[in-house]
DNA sequence: CATCGCAACTGTATCGTTACAGATTTGAAG
DNA sequence: CTTCAAATCTGTAACGATACAGTTGCGATG
C-alpha cells in the first residue's frame, strides 16, 4: 500500500458504531492527524480544511471519545466532588449538586461524587483521586483551618476549590458563605428585638467556619452590648435528640437565654423542639435567628428569622472557579464570599 | 532484539508514575500479557505465578487504568445517575446520592450525575449516554407508565434501574415504594381518627405513582367507607405558594375536608400553611398523613401522621439492581418494592 | 535554476489494556 | 524415538486520540 495514504482509512469505518476521527477522515478524504488538528483550529491547517472538517463533524455528530482523549493526555474531563457520607444529614448535597452541574452542563466535564465515610479517612479519596489520576480538578467541603486535603492537593498540584476557607499561608480559590457576618447580624436583630442573653448553636471547633461564627458572634455582643450564654459542649453535628435535650435543660437552667443564633436549620429545628419542652414560647420568651439552606423553616416557623444560604449558587461558584482553576487562572481571582441577608417573611395573604 | 523478550519491558518504568502493568511485567519478569491474565485469574496461567503477580501488585499498588480498559473494552465503569435539575426541590437527592455511593464504594464504579433541564428534554441524557457509551449502567427516576427513556435503554440493551415502575409489558429492574399501600394505609387512619372527608395531594398525572397512589386512595375510600374531596387541579409538583393558596380557597369552600392525605413532604408544609390561614388546625378541624423524605416534619409538626420513604435504602436498591442488571442477572430477580409503615411519634420527653 | 522558507498536510509511535493467535516446555502415549 | 496434548507463557494488533517529526508543493530569493 502507498504509504503516502497508509493514515488514509481505506474502508468506510463499520456503521452503526459511533464516529471517530477515522470516520471524519475517510469522508474528507484527509488524514486522521489533519482532522484531529483541524478540530482543534491549529494553526498549520489552511482555513477552507477547517472549515469542511468542522461541517462534517458536526453532520455527524462527531464527539471525542473521552477514554481515547484520557489515554493520550491525561486529561479526564472530570470534575470530583468529594463528599462525607454524614454530609447527607444537612440535605446540602441536592442543591450542591444541582448548581454544579448547571455549569459543567456547559463544559466538556462530568460530575463525579467521590464519598467518604469517616472523618479520619477524609484524605483517602484525595489520595485516590491523585494516586489513579481520577479527575481534572476536585471540589471540597467542610474545610478545616489547617486542612491536610488542601496542602495534598496544592503540592501534588492538583486544581481544587474549598467550599470554605482555611488558614495555612495557601492561596487558593474558593467560594464561602460569609459566617462572621452572618452571626454578627444576627446578634444585632436579636438586639434590636430586646434580647440581651444570647446562644450560640456553633459549627464543630475543628472546621474553619467555627471561629468565623464565633467572631462575628462575639464582635456582635461587644457592639451591640449584649451577653453570651454558654452551650459550648454542643454544635450542629450533634445528632437533633442530642442537640434538643442538651437544650431543654439550658432552658430550664437560671441561665435561659432569650434570644438564639443557629448555626444550621435543622440544629434549628432541634432547639426549638427544646425550647417548647421546656414550656417557653418563641417570640414570647425567645427570639431567634437561623442560617438556612432551604424554605422549611421560613413555612413552619415563620416566627424564625432567617438567612438563606444559597447552596445551589455556592455549587455553581465552586464549579466555575475549579475550571477556572484548571484553565490556569491566578488564585486569587477565584474566591469568593457571599453576604447573607435575612429573608422577607412568607406572606400570609393570598395570591403572594 | 530477541523477539521473545520483546514484550517484557527492558527498562525499569520511569518511576513517579503510578505502577502499569509494564511495571509488574518488569518486577517479576514476565511478559505483559501474562500479567494482565494473571490478575484476571485466567485458567491458562500457574497457580504459583498469579500468586507472585497478585503479590507484587499488591505491594505497589497498582491499579488498572480505567482510560486503558475503557478503551479497549467499552467498559466505563460508570454509574450514570439521571436527574432533573428541578428534582433538587424535594431535597430527594442527597440520601440517594449517598445511598449509591454505599453501595458503588465496594465495587469498581464511580457515579456521574447527568442532569437534564426541561420535561421534554427527559431523552436527552439517555441518548447522550447511549451515543458515546458514557456508562454501563443508567438510574432514572420520575418514571412513566410508557416512559420512552425505558423504551430506548431497552431496545439499545444499556443495563438501568427505575425508580418506579412502568407499564409498558417490559420487564425491567426497578425499586417502588409502595405508593398504593401508602395512601391505604393513610385512609384507614385518618378514618380510624374519625375523618370522612377526604382529600388527596397527589402527584403529578404523568407519573406513574400517581395512579398507585389514587388507587390506594380510592380503595380505601370504598374498604373504609369515607368521601373524596376533589382536589385535583394540584399537585406536588406545584409550587408551595400555589398548594398553599389553592388549599386554602378549598378549607374555606363549603367542601372543606377533615382528613389530608399527602403524597409529599414538601407538598404537606404547604397545605398546613393553607390550613392555618383558613383558620384551622390540625387534629382539631383536620387530620394529615404525610409521605415524608426526611424527619423535619416529625419534629416541627408531631400531629401529622408521617409514613417514611427512605431515600438512602432506595439508593442502594437502585444500585445494586443496576450492578445485578450489568452483571446479567434476570430482571424479575431485581425489582423491589419498599413498604410504607408508619413511624413512631417524635418523643417529648428528655433523653428520648 | 538551485535553494530556501513557508504553508499545508501526513505517518509513526504511544498512552494502558486485552483479544487472539501463536510458542515453548513437559510428559505421556504409541 | 517420535508424536501429541496439555499446561503455561508470549507477541502482535487494536481501541481513539495526539505529540512529534517529518514530507510535499510552491513561490520567492539569490
């Protein structure tokens, strides 16, 4: 055979299977190469090539077979979420999920949920993802002050956003909810409605947004003058009976704060189941305000107030600054931090 | 070079990169081929051989290239989980997601979440997976009595599981809760509490469940002898504004029922704030049983009756059908069906 | 009319794996 | 001492894509 055209395709490509770059190539009449390089607008294809190349890939309906793409490059088109298992409590991951892919669904990348089960394995799937080469750039959650995922995957150089910050000297993107407003808004509403003994349903002490909580809490209670009520030995991870009882006894205690910041709707729920065990009444006795990820609250208690936090947006910042983050961008162009506001109240009236 | 060595790898692979089988090949001296068979456990290689290539595997670590395989097999090792975007309403997607991943973390696959936007666009996730071989096995939900989705993944013979079932005279696996048994079970109690006027919020018409759910509805009605309330012009696909707004015209009409049957947690929120602004309370004017995803009804409103659909538990039926459709077990041995009980009042007592 | 540079295109090798068709060795049967 | 079969191992080609190092043709330059 002439070797002039041994990277011709002699045969029409068997049909019914899907279409490759050999298909591409023996309709042209071109060379495989050419076809991969005229797809990819390379500058050594003339500009008409182009032109009957792209026309026919897209008649055809050509797509990169993504395990010949990986093979050669290494690029996997994937992006990682990496998820607790215990995560799912929150009922965060729907809209998490849902705002990620909105917009990968404009890209060539897929969503991959890497899970892990217990706290003292969160490393594992980050070295899984490094070690097997799974993904092009990860996505991680409950971020820690010194979070031994983010100095893995900086040294290791993979692209990875927090959702969170941390505080370890690293730059590196990520999107965050602003806690240390949040908690300091709240203390000033709860102030503004005459409360003065407040409580703090706080994160876990080890992840980042605890202190950021706390600080705005504490900074609230210096400017707006008002007194913290211990509930230290209790936070959002607990489980809701933990959280309920532990609050029902503070409730019944001298100490009976009068006004509540929760960190977490559903802790949210669990401290008012306390609070009515323990026969006080919210707004009569107790004021509250609630950092939510969804409306149920806001409809079963309005008397709450609340601040949305908007996951589905937060999925899809994180989704854009780990690409952007893969395309190379600096660091720094790729954080964010999205300002709470209380929500209106559901309107009783019909037709709202 | 002696064309019987040429297989085995001279050269000590460049290290850093992650263990090939060229790795093996070279530490133990034999031939690529014979190290591929080897960890497949294939008839024609010595006993004492795998062993030595199992050890030596084990030790580096090494860990099949999935671009690799893919590539040469059309195995993706892929779990494609279909959704719609606006299924994040029902925060139905977090236990699922978690409930597959328990069950894929002990086997090969990873899971892709595959989002479609519009109604109509249900087909397209499937034809894009079924045109580049995106997975090996497919789970879908809202499903249909003649879902085309079922049509298509059956006629292209791609492994997948509904969540549902259909009526179209195939034979498929699936897992259902038992949306008849429910909604019977709910009319016995609201009955068993005195109720007789009767109403349903049900799903929407095209769904498949939302003809179990009225037959169980309308079976109890007759077992139980009590009276629909026409409520059809909604259902929980709506919006909580427009539930909400329209059940209060009806608790405020002449027609008003005493009993609600709801066939969604969300869905329930929404009528209870209907109720309450027509001025009326639960187990005084009205009873509800509730289908629920998630315990915050049960906290926030222990009078409604809740029956429990356990997302996560359907998560790992969906992939363990899936996994056995793959693995070609017979589909009638993969279908399942959850049973509705009702759960235990939340206790309001200390240390529950 | 060589020679050179440039534009446009192409072949080969390779990524890691597996299907397939041998190849070699060993021991037993004839 | 052949012959054969079984047991064990191996090389080659291929999956689809791309990096790299050419090759070809052609007009401009000296």
């Amino acid at each position: 055979m002439d070797s002039k055209t041994k990277n011709r395709p002699q045969t029409p490509p068997p049909d019914g299977g899907r279409p490759t770059l050999k298909t591409i190539a023996f309709m042209t009449g071109l060379g495989i190469t050419t076809v991969s390089r005229a797809l990819k607008d390379a500058p050594d294809i003339g500009a008409e090539t182009k032109e009957r190349v792209r026309l026919v890939a897209k008649q055809i309906g050509y797509q990169p077979n993504r395990a010949g793409v990986r093979l050669r490059t290494g690029k996997t088109n994937v992006i990682s979420l990496v998820l607790t298992l215990e995560e799912e409590i929150m009922g965060i991951t729907s809209p998490m999920v849902v705002g990620i892919t909105e917009i990968l669904a404009g890209t060539p990348y897929h969503l991959v949920v890497t899970p892990y089960s217990a706290v003292k394995d969160a490393l594992a799937p980050i070295r899984y993802i490094l070690d097997t080469g799974a993904a092009d750039g990860v996505i991680i959650s409950r971020t820690e002050p010194h979070d031994p995922r983010v100095a893995l995957l900086t040294e290791r150089g993979l692209p990875f956003v927090t959702h969170g910050r941390t505080e370890m000297g690293i730059v590196h993107p990520y999107h965050d909810f602003d806690n240390e407003r949040f908690a300091y808004e709240a203390v000033r509403k709860l102030v503004a409605h005459g409360r003065r003994r407040l409580v703090l349903l706080e994160p876990p002490p080890h992840l980042t947004f605890y202190s950021h909580m706390r600080a705005g809490f504490e900074r609230g209670l210096r400017d707006f003058q008002a007194d913290a009520v211990s509930f230290h030995q209790t936070n959002i991870d607990h489980s809701l009976v933990e959280i309920r009882d532990a609050f029902e006894v503070l409730m019944r205690s001298e100490d009976a704060p009068d006004g509540i910041v929760s960190g977490s709707g559903s802790g949210a729920i669990a401290l008012i189941a306390g609070l009515e065990m323990a026969k006080k009444k919210l707004t009569e006795d107790c004021d509250m305000v609630s950092k939510v990820p969804s409306d149920f609250l806001r409809w079963l208690r309005p008397e709450v107030m609340t601040m949305y936090e908007d996951i589905r947006v937060a999925g899809r910042e994180l989704a854009k600054a780990v690409i952007g983050h893969i395309d190379g961008a600096p660091a720094e162009t790729l954080q964010s931090l999205s300002q709470p506001e209380f929500q209106p109240p559901i309107i009783r009236g019909l037709r709202a």
